[in-house]
C-alpha cells in the first residue's frame, strides 16, 4: 500500500504538488493519470526518496522509502527505461540490483526469462531498441518480488504483443493481491488495465475513484436511435415524457434514457427500429472534459502562410 497525506512539492514559486492526499491500494491496478506538467513525474518521485518534500508525507506500507531495508523487496519501479549504465549486459546490470538489495542470482535468470530478454542476457544494454530497455526496466521493478509495483509509461516503445504482455502482467500481479500503480498517457490502454484512478491536474487531485464512476461523473450517457419510421417515434417518445435531442442527420438521441424502456415504447407501437444503442464517452473524453481548466501548455493549430496577391499577367513587365 502507498498512502500520501498532504504530499506537497514547491520549486521556488512554482508549487509542483499541492497538498496531494490519497491511498493505493492493493489488489487492482490504479492507473495514474493528469495532463503534462500536472506533478505526476514528482509525486512518484516523492513516493521513492528521490525528491524530498517540502510538505506532507508518503509511506510504503507503513514506512519511509528510506527506511526499508532493501527497497527493491517492498516496492519495484520503473520510472525511466533508460536510468542503467549503457556498458553493462542486461544480466550483469539486474545482477548488480540483486546484489546491493540482498536478492539471490537466480532471481536475474527468472525475470529475464519473465520479460521475454533470456537470449539477449549478455549484450549490453546500449545496443537495447527502446522496447528492449522497457523490458529491462520492468525486470528490474519485478526483481525483489515485492508487494508494491510503480510504473511511468510501461508500454513506452512496445511493439503490440509487448503491449499485451505487460497489460496482462500488471492484471495478474494486481489478482495476486500486489499494489501496482501505473502512470500513462495512452488513455486506450488505461481503460483496459485499470480499475482505480487517480487524477490530478496542476498539482491537486481531481478525482479519486473507480474507473466506472471516473467516466460516468465526467462525461454524457445516451441513447442512440435510428428508425424509417422517426415521425411517429417521435410522437411516442414524446408522449412518454422523455426528451428527444434530434442531431439532424436522422438520429435520435436521449439523454439518460434507458434502451430497454424505449425498445419496449418502439414495439407496442410497431414502430421499425434499425439503431437502438447505449452510448458512453471513452475515458479520454471524460479526462479531457475534467482536466480541461488544469491543461498548462496548449497547442495551436499552426496558422497558414497567407500568399502574395497574384499579379495580372505581364503585369511587372516594364518593356514598350
């Protein structure tokens, strides 16, 4: 478990983290998520003693991260693939992790073989694509089989086997009771793994809740209608007290109506349905409608060169 009380991060004026207060729990994976510039790169950072508070306070299970005796036992971390010393093999570089951790030699075999590195064990990491040193970073958070997993943006250079792959993996260590938390701005590939968010934006939490709630809090719910026969549905609808959005393109929409109601209206009327579908915004929708006032750096559609005024033929033509 990841507990932070009032986790406040300021660099001169600029506040970073602003009282950040939340728990992961285990068993579930929760996904963390904000804009660029929100304060996620920090907070975990706090979470590993690699940056001190200037407020508040963060424990792992309990205690200090720079209190456990061999921290790569209690909680394992990817935060940056490419933190490892280019001139080491993959095996000699988790073997050094092992060793200043209290880790046994064949727990480097096991999680080579774990993320799919076993035949590349003795080249050096330098030579890795981006992909391959993802691999080895996430060998190096499961090396200590610990309880707590953290990981920034895992699926960073992964082809879409090694997407699948670490998807799955971090369902099967949340089922067997581990806390993982993950940081990502693949919002795709969040709603698939998560189950928990957490969300903050210019430093402050937003939202602190499961994925469900998360997207039916922030985002539009409808019923999608489509009939030859949309006159008289109209009529019905109506008549039925339920509120109807026309979009003008021959489709019905009713805000929080439900499908089953409506299909049932539809039939006692024999009115010809050929749409009638629930409607949810993705995840993506429902954090940009949340964190749309915390966004700090905007971009702009590039305005086009406008061309020089055409001259009339011959026009610049000074002859006689």
């Amino acid at each position: 478990m990841i507990e932070l009380e009032g986790l406040t991060k300021r660099y001169g004026e600029k506040v970073a983290v602003n009282n950040l207060t939340f728990t992961v729990r285990p068993g579930i994976v929760t996904g963390f998520l904000g804009p660029n510039g929100a304060g996620k790169s920090t907070t975990m950072r706090m979470m590993l003693g690699l940056d001190r508070p200037t407020a508040g306070d963060v424990r792992i299970d309990g205690q200090h991260y720079d209190r456990l005796k061999d921290p790569l036992k209690y909680i394992g971390a990817l935060l940056d693939a490419k933190a490892m010393h280019g001139g080491r093999s993959a095996f000699n570089h988790l073997l050094c992790l092992a060793q200043s951790n209290g880790i046994p030699r064949k727990r480097v075999d096991e999680v080579l073989d774990t993320v799919g590195l076993t035949a590349v064990a003795k080249k050096k990491a330098k030579g890795f694509s981006l992909g391959m040193g993802q691999r080895l970073g996430i060998a190096g958070a499961l090396l200590g089989d610990p309880r707590i997993l953290m990981f920034d943006e895992p699926v960073n250079g992964l082809d879409p086997e090694g997407i699948h792959w670490i998807r799955n993996l971090m369902k099967s260590l949340a089922a067997q009771g581990r806390t993982v938390f993950v940081s990502s701005h693949l919002m795709s590939e969040m709603a698939l793994t998560a189950d928990h968010l957490v969300v903050i934006g210019q430093g402050r939490l937003l939202a602190d809740t499961s994925m469900a709630e998360f997207i039916e809090q922030n985002s539009r719910s409808y019923v999608r209608i489509r009939s030859p026969q949309r006159e008289r549905l109209l009529d019905v609808l109506h008549g039925a007290g339920i509120t109807v959005v026309e979009t003008g393109n021959g489709t019905l929409e009713v805000d929080g109506g439900k499908p089953e109601h409506i299909g049932e209206l539809a039939a006692q009327h024999q009115i010809v349905l050929h749409e009638l579908s629930p409607q949810q915004a993705s995840l993506e929708e429902a954090f940009m409608q949340l964190t749309a006032e915390s966004v700090e750096y905007h971009a702009h559609a590039e305005t086009p060169v406008a061309a020089a005024p055409r001259q009339p033929w011959g026009a610049d033509w000074k002859g006689n």
